[in-house]
C-alpha cells in the first residue's frame, strides 16, 4: 500500500487543493529508493550488495517501516484537513466580500432615495405645488444625497477591484446624468436598479459559492445557517429596494397626481416586492442565528417601519403621498417629503443594521469553522512530525546500543587485516551476544599478539626465543613446532633460489654469458676507471656469419649447440678480466679492459674470429660458422656504454659489408659515411611524402628465345635534388633496413599499373605483362593483399598481367608465412615469379608446395652457361621447373653464345643487355617500333636497333655500366644486390 501510494501521482487528486509538502515528500522518497536500487543494482565494489549494509542501517530499516506506515496512514488526514481549511478560508472571503455587497445594495438604495427625493424636488419646483426656496427640503435633500454618495463610494472601494468596475460604471453613469438635470425617475430608476442588479447577484453567488464550500466540513451547521441568514438579508435589502423604486414611480409627478388614484402598475410592482420582504421577513424571524432574528424584531418594530409601511400601503392602494396637496388641512408639500425622507432614513439604517447582523454573524461562524480546520491541520501534521521524529529517535538510540560495540569491533578487526596487532582492549557492552564476540575477540587477539612474536623471532632465525615453546590452544599449537623445522629449510632453500635468480637476471640462460643488462652495467663502471686509470676500453661486437644457415637446416637444436660452443670459444679467447656476454640472437660482445693502442684491439679481434673459423662438430656435421666484428674504443671521449655499444654495432655494419670474418672499426669516416647513409633515407623519405618528382620507372624487356617480345620488368631510378642520379644499389637497402621499403612498393605498382592502362590501346605494348620486384618486407608485414586491392581499385588494373618478383632469400627467411601471403595473392590473380633462384637453399622440392609460376635464374649461372658444368646446372633447373609445369627467365644474358646455349637448354624467356637496357617509356615505345621495320636477322645474331634508338640508348646514360645490369639498376622493391 505504502509503495502503490508512492508511485500513484494523482493521490487526493480530487480535493480543490493539495498540500505543496506531501508533493515534495513523495518526491524525496522515490528519489531516495530509486538512488538505493541504482546502488544495489550497480555497485561492483562488494561481492554481495547486503555485505555492505551494516548493523545500524537495518535495524533503522526495520524502525522505517512502520514509520512509513504511519505516514501513509496520517498523510490523507493531512491532506483532507488541508482541504477544508483551503475551503473554509475561501468561504470566509467569500462570505466577507458578500457583506461588503449587502451593506452597498443598502447604501446604493439609501443614495437612490434622496436622489429620487432630491428630483422630485427639482420636477416640484417648476410647479405651482413647489415648495417655496426657503422650505427646509430645499437645503437638506442635496447635504443627505451628498452623504449617501459618499457612504456609497466608501463602501465600494472595499470590493475587489473587478467587482468596484461592474458596480460603479452604471452608478457614475446615473451620477452624471443626474448632474446634467435631464434624467427622470424612470431613468433614474434603471440606472440603479442595474447597478443593484449587479451587486444582488454577485453577493448571492458567493454566498452559494461559500455555502457550497463548507458543506463538506464537519460541523458546519452554524455556519450554513449563517450563510442563510445574510442570504435572507440579501433578499430583504432586495424587497426594499423594489419598494423604493415603486415608491419613486408614485411619486415622480405629486404636482399632475390630483386624482387619489394612479396608474395601478407601480402598485403591483410595490405589492409583489412587499410579498418578497415579508417572505423574507418571515425566513429570518425563523432562523436560529439569535443576533439577526434580534435585528429583524428591532427592524419590524420601529416607528420608521411602521410610517414606511403606512407610505408602501398608500403607494399598494395606488395612491401618491403628494395627493391633495392644496388642501387647507393637509400637510405642505415639504413636511410630506421631510416626513417620507425621515421615515426612509430611519428604514434603511435600521435594514443595513440587520444585514450587518447577519454579515457579522456569517463571517464569525465560517472563520471559526476555518480555524478549526487550520487547528486540525496542522494539529495533525504537529503530531505526525513528532512521531516520526519519536519514533525515528528511538530507532537511532536502540540502533546505536547495538551497532556501536559491533563499529568497534569492525574497526579492530580491519586493524589486524591492514597487519596492525596493536589495538584496544574491547570493553563488553550490549546485548549478550556482543559481549560474547567480544571477549572471543579478545582471546584471539592474545594468541594473534603470542603468533606475532613468534613470526618475529623466526625472522630473526632466533630458533631458541623462549617465546617459542609457549603453546597456542587448538591444533596450531602443536603443529607449529612442525612448522619451524621445515622452516628452517625453507630459508636456507629461499637464498639458494635468490642466488639463481640473480644470476638469471644478469647472465644468458643459454650460455651462461653476461646479458645486455649486466654488460652495460659493468661498461659503466670500466669506462669510469679508464678515465681515472688510463686506457681505454674496447668494445668487439660480433655477429656469427652463417648461423641463420645452420640454424634453418638443421633446426633449433644444432642451433643452440653452435651457440654454446661460441660462448665457450670466446671465453677461452679473451683474458681472464674480460667480459663475454650475449646480446641476443646471434650476437655477442667482448669488452677489453686496459686496452692502450687501436692496433692491440685489433689483435684482440683476430683471436675472436680465428677461434670461431674453426668447425663446429654436430653430430655428424662439421659446421663452418665464422664472424665479422665491429670494434669501437672509448679512448678519453666522454662516452657512455650505450653509445660505445652503438658505435661497435655500427662498426659491425660496416665489417658485414666487406664480407665474412672481416673487422670494422669505428672511427670518423665510418661516422660520415653513416651520416650520409641518413641524409639518403631522409630526402628519400621527403621524396616519397612529396610528388616523388625525383623517381621514374625504367622498363627492360623479355623476349623468348626467338627474340619475340613477352614481357617487361619495371625498374626504379632516382634523381636526388642537388645531388644527381643515385644508384638502387645504394638506397634501395637503405629502405629496405625502414619501413619505407613498403612505400616504395606500393608506389611503384601504382604507377605500373597506370603506365599498363595508358598501354591498354598500344599495338605493341597493350597486354603485356609487366614484372615487379616486391620486398620481403613488404610480404611479411601482412599489408601486401590489402595494399594490391586498394591498387586494383584505384587504377582498375587487371592482376592477370602483373607478375610479382620474390626473391629466393625472402623465402627462406620463413618458408610457412610467406607460403601463406602467396597463396593470397595468387588468389587475386597476380603471377608469382622466384627472382635470383640458385643463390639460396631453396630445393624445388620446396617449391612444389608454392603458388610458383616462373623462375628466374640468376644472372652468375648465366655467365658461364657456355661450359658444360653451368649448362648442366641451368638444364637440370629448367627440366624440372617444366616438370613442375612452371616457366624459367634467364636473367643477364649479354652475348649470343649465351643466347644459343640457352636455346639448346630449352629455357623459356631471356633478359639482358643483348636484348635491351631498361629504358622509360618513350623509349620503350620508340624501342618496338624500331624492331617492327628491322629485318630478321640470322638465328645466331640479335636485330640491330634503330639508328636513332641506338645513339639515344648509347648516349642516354653515360654512367650506366655496360657489363652487367647488377649496377645498373636494382629492381622496383625487393632487389637489394649491390
């Protein structure tokens, strides 16, 4: 019920006005429980959302709900007694500006009785019955019209201001007209009967209106009988009003009224408004408000009743008060109207006394009903607040008696979990159960003190403490001195294992040697005695020349055997002060203490590699491994060891060009030939994030053995600004050590690809297929299938016609990867060719299971393919390419014996200079033309070129060697061959 209560937002919606707390109460209570679901829905902090409600907050919950209950009981009380006082406060307001009505219909009547004297007078005046200008009438009437005006504009300014609007606009109207001198009693008539009209009914809709209001309070019995009683004066001051007006009627022409009769008109309006004030008359004389039926005897038995009465019963037999008035005996025409005046005064004040009576009487008994009301509101909302808060306080109280020794043990027991023993005494108060946990607690606390120091003296290894044959009760007691004992071991056992993991931390785990970390260190602290001791220290970095081969074909094992014995050689190599260490990989370092010339690091240098050029026995092969070494000297330069190592590895680099088991030695000319290196890779970067305006393609065609052509091979040349041609045997590796090898790649298969779509159309060179070197890089980096659809895309080109070039050393670097990447791009539809096949241990065994179709053979078979041994070799690689139904290019071919060998092996496509150079575009194209209008030339000899093509291909690239294609260009990507 509580909760329907809560969610229901139109509770007491029919009450006329509502209490603005019980809103907000309901509010602050739906906002508080949807915070506390969204706490126990959501908050992760806990495992179980009632772990986290505590003792005090679940007794309060238990002392809420009644609380709740109480609440939802009291609240429609509350709001009722709101209502009633809302509706009685009303009613008072009503009943309040009804009297203020009454008491102006009685002033707006007491006004319109001088006025209608004050014209009769004037109308009087013009007549041979007016009275003469000294009579006492001629003076008194307008003084009294005056006050009555007055009276009436006092008791309109205390209405609301829309009320003063509706009444005064036809009262100022009659004022005015009045002033003027042209208004006559009918008009006058109707300017105040609508002005009165006006009032009358506005007065008895509030009186309904507050009737209304009160019917459903309780005991509102005298107020209801209030209200009726003004409403009776309502309708009195209504009756008397109707008679002065058919009063007025009668006695608009008392000078032509010489008959004792009048029209009867006027007499049945005065009869019929007599019926309406004796009614009632009657009402009041019956009514049980004690004070208005006083008012009503004092109003019917005054003399001013009965002389009005005796003129209302004069004007009901249709006779005017002004009849006969030249009659000797008769009264003057002034002591009739004085006479009328007075008696009418005398009328009116004593009517308004009455209406005031019942006015009096209806405000005291609704104001007293709407303090009851107030009483009983905030009597009940005085009392609801001081249960709740009772009944709250209490709960608080009777909360804390039994939370606040659990708070305290709460708080200890966090203590001893945060590993603080050292915490109060708990005191045993509350209930019984509190006080048990308590001294529980406590006794734990002693045998958690007893087990700290225990702990404390095993740390110390004082195994003879005293402290520790003291027994703890259970079972813990007696296997603790168990527990020491294995302990014991435990430590000693700890050390032997801190021991090892420092030496793991500092020394490879395969050799033994020194790590990167411990080598640096110890470099550290040597570069630092060189400067205090003299010398210098020498750095010799080496890396095994053969061991990728070794490892690769005889697996992982023999590897780690060939690592092995390095280590143990290189020991045996240096001086005893010496540091061995293993970088990783296959890479060592040796650091010379003491060293004085460069000359004595170079000896230290040649023992290294004399004790590795000797064979490594495996099993039942004898391993040829070598090493080149990079040497670099601190001297007295203020180096670091990370730097000095830097220096030895590029010194390393430098040695591994030369060739294996060669020395390098760091020194400025290998600093300025790395700095020039850098300067390479940076304009060939800004080159390639520019328009790449510096690089072109050069394509060298591919004919078959008839000299018919079938192919190209796109080939890469860069202009360097401010330097000149650069040959791809300088940066094409430089990118090939980056990422920008990618980048290249991806270049020049784009612009391949559109040089093929401009070719589309051309006669000679539409439809070839075009050959493009692609870096191992670039295939093992996952990219390539991505970045051959988005070419595919941008361009439109079609994958039939593009061969890609991987060369054999890609391969073998991870044969089930790159058997994966191919297999992807084959499925795209690009040929796949193996470029300088025979210089690597590629078997065609290997092959079978790779997407292969073409193999080019490497331009060293081709030199000497006229000897018998070459030309076998070539055979046997060209037989069994075509039993693997794959194609064979002969790369490099230079003379026509060459070509004639390779005709009688049967290989399938040629390349070389004897065919053509690689040449841009245009040429290529001026190229074929030439071969279209050259005659066929004998089988042993090659067409000569055009004229024109020859002297430009003479003269087009004076640097371009003419004995081998090595140094005129590397390939498009992945060539990297000096």
């Amino acid at each position: 019920m509580i909760f329907a209560w809560l969610k229901c937002p139109t509770v007491h919606s029919d009450a006329p006005h509502v209490v603005p707390g019980v809103s907000k109460i309901r509010a602050a209570v739906m906002a508080g429980l949807s915070r506390l679901r969204g706490w126990v829905v959501h908050n992760p902090a806990s495992r179980s959302w009632t772990a986290r409600i505590g003792v005090g907050p679940r007794l309060l919950v238990i002392a809420l709900v009644p609380m709740v209950a109480l609440v939802s009981l009291s609240l429609p009380l509350i709001t009722s007694a709101h209502s009633q006082m809302d509706a009685s406060e009303s009613a008072k307001t009503d009943v309040k500006n009804a009297a203020v009505l009454i008491e102006l219909d009685a002033a707006l009547a007491t006004e319109e009785s001088y006025s209608l004297a004050d014209l009769i007078l004037t109308n009087a005046s013009s007549t041979a019955v007016g009275p003469p200008s000294d009579g006492p009438a001629a003076f008194s009437v307008p003084g009294q019209l005056l006050s009555a005006q007055r009276t009436t504009d006092d008791t309109l300014h205390m209405l609301p201001p829309a009320q003063d609007r509706q009444v005064s606009s036809p009262l100022y109207s009659e004022r005015a007209a009045l002033a003027t001198g042209h208004l006559t009693v009918q008009t006058q008539i109707a300017l105040f009967t609508a002005a009165s009209r006006a009032t009358e009914a506005t007065a008895s809709t509030l009186l309904l209106h507050a009737r209304d209001m009160i019917l459903d309070i309780p005991s509102n019995r005298s107020a209801v009988l209030s209200i009726l009683a003004s409403n009776y004066a309502l309708d009195a001051v209504q009756g008397a009003t109707s008679q002065l007006r058919s009063l007025g009627t009668l006695w608009e022409t008392p000078s032509t009224s010489k008959s004792a009769t009048a029209t009867p008109t006027p007499a049945i309006a005065l009869a019929q408004a007599a019926a309406v004030l004796a009614a009632a008359g009657s009402s009041i004389a019956s009514s049980e408000v004690p004070s208005v039926r006083a008012a009503w005897v004092k109003f019917a038995t005054s003399p001013s009743y009965v002389a009005y009465n005796d003129l209302v019963a004069l004007g009901e037999a249709g006779r005017s008060a002004f009849a006969n008035p030249t009659s000797a005996q008769a009264p003057t025409y002034e002591a009739i109207l004085e006479n009328a005046l007075s008696s009418t005064t005398q009328y009116w004040t004593l009517l308004n006394g009455l209406s005031q009576s019942a006015s009096v009487a209806s405000i005291g008994a609704v104001g007293q009903l709407s303090s009851g009301a107030a009483s009983s509101f905030w009597l009940w909302l005085i009392l609801l607040v001081l249960a709740v808060s009772v009944a709250l306080s209490l709960a608080v109280l009777i909360a804390r008696t039994i939370s606040r020794p659990l708070e305290q043990l709460a708080s200890v027991a966090l203590s001893v979990v945060r590993g603080s023993l050292d915490v109060e005494h708990l005191a045993p108060v509350g209930p019984r159960e509190t006080v048990v946990v308590a001294d529980a607690f406590n006794s734990l606390m002693a045998n958690l003190r007893l087990l700290e120091a225990k702990s404390e003296a095993l740390s110390r290894c004082d195994l003879d403490n005293e402290l520790l044959d003291a027994p703890l009760p259970g079972r813990l007691g007696s296997a603790l001195q168990g527990s020491f004992r294995a302990l014991a071991d435990s430590i000693r056992q700890r050390k032997e294992l801190q021991d090892r993991l420092s030496f793991e931390a500092t020394h490879d785990s395969l050799t033994g040697l020194m790590n990167r970390a411990a080598v640096v260190d110890s470099l550290e602290r040597m570069i630092a005695r060189s400067k205090t001791q003299g010398g210098a220290v020498a750095v010799l970095y080496m890396d095994l020349d053969n061991f990728k081969r070794a490892n690769d074909l005889h697996g992982h094992r023999c590897g780690d055997h060939v690592l092995r014995q390095v280590g143990r050689r290189l020991l045996s190599a240096t001086r005893g002060h010496d540091l061995v260490a293993r970088i990783g990989g296959d890479e060592f370092v040796v650091v010379a203490e003491g060293i004085t010339t460069l000359r004595e690091a170079e000896y230290v240098a040649l023992r290294l590699i004399s004790a590795l050029c000797e064979p490594i026995e495996w099993q039942s092969l004898s391993l040829d491994i070598g090493a080149c070494v990079g040497l670099a000297l601190s001297a007295n330069d203020d180096i670091g060891a990370l730097d000095l190592l830097a220096h030895a590895d590029l010194a390393l680099y430098q040695a591994k060009q030369q060739g294996a088991g060669s020395i390098g030695v760091f020194d400025a000319e290998v600093q300025a030939r790395l700095a020039a290196r850098d300067g390479v890779e940076r304009d060939l970067r800004d080159e390639l994030a520019g328009d790449a305006s510096g690089l072109t393609l050069f394509y060298q065609p591919l004919v078959n053995t008839d000299m018919e052509l079938c192919g190209l091979e796109a080939l890469l040349r860069w202009q360097r600004i401010d330097h000149g041609p650069v040959s791809p045997a300088e940066f094409i590796p430089l990118a090939e050590a980056s990422d920008l090898i990618i980048d290249i790649d991806n270049w020049v298969l784009e612009n391949v690809a559109r040089q093929m779509q401009a070719w589309r159309d051309d006669p000679l060179l539409g439809g070839l297929s075009v050959a493009v070197n692609v870096s191992g890089r670039h295939l093992r980096g996952h990219r390539l299938v991505d970045d051959l659809r988005s070419m595919m895309a941008d361009t439109g080109v079609s994958a039939t016609n593009i061969t890609l070039e991987i060369t054999e050393t890609v391969i073998l670097a991870d044969l089930e990867e790159v058997a994966a990447q191919l297999r992807e791009v084959h499925d795209l539809g690009f040929r796949i060719a193996v470029d300088d096949f025979g210089t690597g241990y590629t078997s065609l065994a290997h092959l079978h299971h790779l997407p292969i179709d073409t193999i080019k053979i490497d331009r060293t078979f081709i030199a000497d393919v006229t000897t018998s041994e070459d030309a076998s070799l070539v055979k046997l690689i060209t037989d069994l390419a075509k039993s693997l139904g794959m194609t064979t290019v002969s790369e490099g071919v230079e003379t026509v014996e060459q070509l004639n060998a390779l005709r009688e092996i049967g290989t399938d496509v040629v390349q070389g200079f004897l065919v053509a150079r690689p040449m841009p575009p245009a040429l290529l194209s001026f190229w074929c033309e030439g071969r279209l209008v050259a005659s066929t030339p004998p089988r042993r000899a090659i067409p000569p070129p055009h004229s024109a093509l020859a002297s430009i291909q003479a003269g087009a690239d004076p640097a371009e060697p003419a004995d081998s294609r090595r140094e005129l260009g590397a390939s498009a990507g992945g060539d990297h061959r000096p």
